[in-house]
C-alpha cells in the first residue's frame, strides 16, 4: 500500500501552519512542505513595523522553529517552486524537473505586491523603487531608509502608513501619495481616516490624498527614479520610492490545474477547492463568508492560519466549516489599530470615545446590526468589540456604545 501523502505548495503562514497542525490532528501520512523562498515559514507582518527599525535576527521572525517540523516529521522542499500540477496523475513538477506524487495538495501560494506600471522604455527596473512583501525586499528597503533621506511611499494603505511611520523614526522626511480622496479609504470610515491622517500629520509626513501620479522621473543615469510629478502638475522629489498599492493571489498553478478561480482560488467552508482532493488556504484562496453572504479573498494572518487549521481538519476526517468574523491589525507610532469585522458597505457609523484623544472605537451598523469594529489604542475593548460582532449586536444599543462611561460587557 502506498503512504498517503499530503504536499503544501507554499511555505509562508499558512502553508507553515497546515503543516503543522495536520501532524498535530494526528495524520500518519507524509507530510510535504515546498516552499519558492528558502527560508522556514515566517512571519511578515514584522517587516512592514519594528524589523524596519529595530535589530531583529530573522530567524526571531519564524513561525516555528526549525525543530518543530522536524518532530512533526514535515519534509522540507525550500527553495524550489512548484512548476505544474497534474490532477489525473496526482503529481506535481519542481522547477528541477522532479516530480513528486501526492493525495492530497493545498495550495498555500500566498499573494505578490501589485507592482506600478511603469512606462515604457525603463530598460531596468529602478534600483530605488521598493515594493514589501518578503524578508528580502524588507532587508533591501531597510538598508536604503538612512536619515535624511527623502521617501515617497506610494499608496496610503496599511503597508503604506506603516513604512511612513517606520521611515520617520528613522529620521527621514516622508511624502505619502494616496489617490482616493482620504487614506485607508477602502478599509475604514472618514472619521479613523481622518484619525490617520493628523497622526502622521502630526510627525511630519506630507500626505497628499486624491493625488495621480502622471509621470515618473528618471535620473540622469537612468537607473533610479528621482521623482514623480502628479496630475495636477506638482512635482515630488525622491530618493526612494515605496509602493504599497495593494497584493495580486498567486493563483497561476491552480489554473494551469484547472481549477475554480476568481480573483483567488475558490473554496468551500472546508476549503476545498472545485477538485476536492485540492484545498487552497491564506491570501491565494476565496471563500464563501455566511457571516457576510459574499465571497471573500482575506490577507491576514489570522485567516491564513484559521484556513490551514480547516484544511488539515477536514484532510484529517473531522470537517469544520470555517465560518470567520474577519480582523486584522496595523501598528503606526505608538498608536495599535485592531479592527475586527469589514466595515464595507455601512451605513452608520458611531464612535466611542474621542478621535483627539488618541484612543476610540468606531462601530459600524448595516440594516440594524453591527458588521465591524476598529479599536484604536483600545486593546482593551478589542476582545468584547470581537464578540459584539459576532453576535451581530443590534442598533439600539449605539447610544451606549457610544458612551465610554458604560460598559461593553454589558452588552453581551
Ligand atoms: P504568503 O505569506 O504570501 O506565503 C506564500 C508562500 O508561497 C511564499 O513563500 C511564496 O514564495 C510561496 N509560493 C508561491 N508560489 C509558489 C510555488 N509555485 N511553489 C512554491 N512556493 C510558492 N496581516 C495581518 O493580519 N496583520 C498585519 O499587520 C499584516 N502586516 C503585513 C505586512 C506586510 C509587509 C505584508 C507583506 C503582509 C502583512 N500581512 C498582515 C498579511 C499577512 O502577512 C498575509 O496575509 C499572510 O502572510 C498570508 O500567508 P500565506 O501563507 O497565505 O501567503
């Protein structure tokens, strides 16, 4: 009889986790792990926050020690990608041209920085334009961020504001470039946007919103970008460029399998993908909210190990549907936004606490019920602001949520 072999195409969070936590759920099976990167799975929200300014070994960034898949007895493939997935063979082909038979496959291929589109003819891609997304593009642009130099992050989304506030404690001066009329405008409401945008105000970055990039400058070498000028005629100066305009699901392998796809990799609750001896988890993957009624693609790391924990489940035999409430941080100065829910398509919107004073809450409702919550220096509140959520709180309590004398436990 031969051993049933499951293969993770994927090191990063999830792929690491599923591996984990199959062995954990007690699979007898082998266990494969490949991964394009050469490092062991690692954590990436550090990269864009206190790995920019402070020491931090890499390998203080892993998800689990090396010693941990070597006890769950996971085989480690790095640095080598998956080049092609045979369904009817259940096999796949390694860039090396070795193929490896598997039982089951989950595709934990994460997602890549949407890059700019630069005009042609740029011979080569500007060695000071930055885009984050690994350990390596964290070690480029941390070795470019000296003091006195001048950033010009492109994007004022969350890897954006976080590079900006990172750049400015290292001493730089700093221009954000956002083109909707307010920043993290897809995620929040007017009121914590306009929170962010004093905040960095406030430390000194430019932040122009509703701004369109209409040309890139070039130095006399060509080599580097020395600027942009916006539509409006304004022209910034640069000596580095961040963009941070958003992340594209590597889906390329699970269509060339010929699976199910929108914009991600499509899955049920248990995150099996249209073949079900296929799963996709993490940022690759999109997946039927009840919560929300609508498909949703996540890139978080609480999603990313929520799906490698159902997907090794379900492998396992004890299916769980993976049904979550959506959250997700970001760190800026000292400030620590948590934001539980997705606030997309509210219609009201009530604060706790005042936006002046560095520290509220901002509940949004649709047709009478709560949908989302994002706590702003509020960890204290963020568990119970969690669970309101989850029981989808109706809108006659907003005027005690809106009153930071009473109690939210009460409300549960
Ligand atoms: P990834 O981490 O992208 O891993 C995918 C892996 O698959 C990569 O190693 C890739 O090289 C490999 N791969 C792809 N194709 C192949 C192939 N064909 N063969 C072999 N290997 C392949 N989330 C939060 O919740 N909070 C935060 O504060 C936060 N901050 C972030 C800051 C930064 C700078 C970044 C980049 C992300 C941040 N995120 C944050 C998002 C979070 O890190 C991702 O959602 C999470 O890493 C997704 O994990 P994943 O395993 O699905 O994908």
């Amino acid at each position: 009889m031969t051993t049933a072999t499951t293969v993770i195409i994927g090191g990063g969070h999830a792929g690491g986790e599923a591996a984990l936590a199959l062995r954990q759920g007690g699979y007898t099976g082998r266990i494969m792990l490949i991964s394009a990167e050469s490092s062991l799975p690692y954590q990436r929200p550090p990269l864009s926050k206190a790995y920019l300014t402070t020491e931090i070994e890499p390998d203080k960034l892993l998800i689990r020690a090396a010693a941990n898949f070597a006890k769950a007895e996971v085989e480690l493939v790095l640095g080598h990608s998956v080049s092609e997935i045979d369904r009817s063979a259940r096999s796949l082909r390694l860039d090396d041209g070795t193929e490896i038979h598997w039982s089951n496959l989950v595709l934990a291929t994460g997602s890549r920085a949407r890059h700019l589109a630069l005009p042609d003819p740029l011979a080569v891609e500007p060695s000071n334009l930055f885009y984050l997304r690994s350990l390596e593009d964290a070690q480029r642009l941390k070795g470019a961020l000296l003091p006195g130099g001048r950033l010009l992050v492109i994007g004022g989304g969350f890897i954006g504001l976080e590079v900006a506030s990172a750049a400015i404690a290292l001493g730089l001066s700093v221009t954000v470039v956002e083109a909707q009329h307010r920043l993290l405008a897809r995620v929040t409401a007017p009121e914590v946007s306009a929170f962010y945008e004093s905040l960095h105000r406030s430390r000194g970055v430019q932040v122009l919103t509703g701004a369109r990039i209409e040309r890139f400058e070039l130095n006399d070498d060509g080599n580097q970008l020395s600027g942009v000028t916006l539509t409006d005629g304004q022209h910034l100066e640069a000596d580095i460029v961040l963009a941070g305009i958003g992340a594209v699901p590597q889906i390329e392998l699970a269509e060339q399998a010929g699976l199910d796809l929108d914009d991600g990799v499509l899955v049920n609750e248990f995150c099996q993908t249209s073949d079900p001896t296929i799963y996709a988890i993490g940022d690759c993957s999109r997946h039927f909210n009840p919560v929300y009624g609508r498909r949703l693609r996540l890139e978080s790391v609480p999603n990313a190990v929520d799906q490698a924990r159902t997907a090794a489940h379900s492998i396992n035999g004890v299916a769980k549907a993976y049904e979550p409430v959506p959250w997700f941080w970001s760190d800026q100065y000292e400030v620590k936004l948590q934001m539980v829910g997705l606030s997309e398509g509210y219609d009201r919107v009530v604060l706790r606490g005042d936006p002046a004073d560095g520290s509220f809450v901002a509940f949004y409702f649709t047709r009478g019920c709560l949908i989302a919550a994002d706590c702003i220096n509020r960890s204290s509140e963020f568990a119970l602001a969690k669970r309101l959520v989850q029981a989808r709180l109706a809108e006659d309590a907003a005027g005690v949520l809106a009153d930071p004398t009473s109690s939210l436990k009460d409300l549960l």
